[in-house]
C-alpha cells in the first residue's frame, strides 16, 4: 500500500512539474510541447505529431521539426513562405489554409471561417480573422484564418491577425491562445488585446506577432536593423499588466532573433 501511495505521489509529481517546464501543457495522453519559431511561426509537438503554424524562412529552421501538419493564416510572406512550407511538409503532409493562400501556392487544403475538418486526424476549426477599424494596411473579412485545433482535449488558439472581432469573442473552452498585438493605425494595443483575451478567457496566452517593424527587417535584411520606436517591452509589461487578476497565465516568447 505504502509503495502504491508513494509510486502515485511521484507520479503526480511528475505530472505537476512537466505542466511547469517552458513551452509544456499538460494534456491526455502526454505533453504539449509549444516551440515559438519567429513572428507568427511556431511548433507545436503532441503524441509523435508536429503542427507548424505560419512557418517562414527568417527564422531559424535548422532545429524545426517535419511536420504532419502544416496551418497557414494568411497570404503575404511571412505568413505563407513557400519554400519553408516545402523544408518542413513531410510527404503528403496536409495544408491548410485560405483560398488566397492556396491560389498562391497551387496545393493544400482551403478553409474557410466558420468551417472545420480532420487533418492528419486532428480536429481543425477556422475562426475569422479581420479587422474592424478603416486603416492601412487592412485585413478584410473571409480573407484570413485563425484557428482552433485540439490535441489531447486542450484547444488552442491562433488568432491570425486582425482585431478582437465577435468570432473570437465567442470562443470557448480554450486553454492557449497565440494573440497579435501592437498592429499598426492602433489596432490590438497592448490594453485592447488584454480585454479581447477577456471576452474568451483561454487558461494561457502568447502573444506573438507584436513587432511588425523588425519583423519587415528580418525579411529584408539591408543595413542595421531598425530602432525600437514603440518600446516593444513596454508594452509587453502593459499587456501583462491590463490581465492580472484574471486568472490568465502569460508566457513570453522568444519570436525575434537578436540582431546579426
């Protein structure tokens, strides 16, 4: 009995502490294992499968796993990157993404919002990602993707990028959401994503796709890298600050390499 008691102590042990390690969500049937990439791009590891969301040649792919799964949000270049898609697509490896995106690239898997589907036998719901207030640039309604998928009965978010529309207000159950922020014409500041995140409450958030400015420069690198007019960590802090008290963990994400 004293063995069974201390063998289910050390198992829950195990448990509580890989939940805690960098990158880790504890799901059925083992972790989730979160790895931001750069920008918008990230893997996700779960169960032997590998997602690669918005994967782009800027950032360092020498370590980025093949994928069984491949999600693409949107159509400019560092959201669908051709040859990163081809670097990291294992063979016959679907791809999901919108209609402008397929247009471009010539294969995959078009969603559209509000439509889901099973690839590689994961679940895969897409949500409108667009934008509300008139500016430059502008993300049109049923042009962008974010999306849902479950692993291990934990959803996770990408929300694309756009602004806190009702569709992700109306997302529920969510235990990580990978949020934009600092868009341009001051669109999802750091207080408004910090309220948007509110409407739908996932369990963790990321933040991702918040420097727009250096993000330009890594994929056109001519001369020094441009100074940091907007005080990215500033407002980082701000973000983190708006959402205390809300019973939403934070976890900062290495998504820009230092400068060469």
């Amino acid at each position: 009995m004293r063995l069974c008691i201390s063998m289910t102590a050390a198992l829950m042990s195990c448990v509580a502490l890989s939940a805690q390690l960098p990158g880790h969500i504890a799901a059925e049937g083992g972790d989730i294992v979160i790895t931001p990439v750069i920008h918008a791009s990230v893997q996700v590891e779960y169960d032997g499968q590998v997602i690669q969301v918005d994967p782009w040649s800027a950032g360092d792919l020498s370590r980025a796993k093949p994928a069984d799964l491949i999600l693409v949000t949107d159509d400019p270049g560092h959201h669908l990157d051709q040859a990163a898609i081809e670097q990291l697509r294992k063979p016959g490896a679907p791809v999901v993404l919108t209609a402008a995106a397929r247009e471009r690239f010539g294969d995959g898997s078009v969603l559209s919002n509000g439509q889901s589907g099973t690839f590689a036998g994961i679940r895969v719901e897409a949500v409108g990602a667009y934008d509300l207030t008139p500016g430059r640039p502008f993300h049109p309604k049923g042009e962008a993707n974010g999306y849902v998928i479950t692993l291990g009965s934990k959803r996770i978010f990408f929300s694309g990028v756009g602004e806190c529309v009702p569709e992700i207000q109306a997302l529920r159950d969510i235990d990580v959401a990978f949020m934009p922020m600092n868009l341009p014409v001051d669109r999802m500041r750091p207080r408004p994503v910090a309220e948007c995140v509110k409407t739908f409450r996932p369990k963790v958030v990321y933040l991702n796709h918040y420097n727009q400015t250096y993000a330009s420069w890594l994929g056109n690198q001519r001369g020094d890298p441009p100074p940091d007019a907007q005080n990215t960590p500033a407002t980082i802090e701000a973000f983190q600050a708006a959402i205390e008290g809300a019973s939403i963990e934070f976890r900062d994400g290495s998504w820009y390499p230092a400068a060469p």
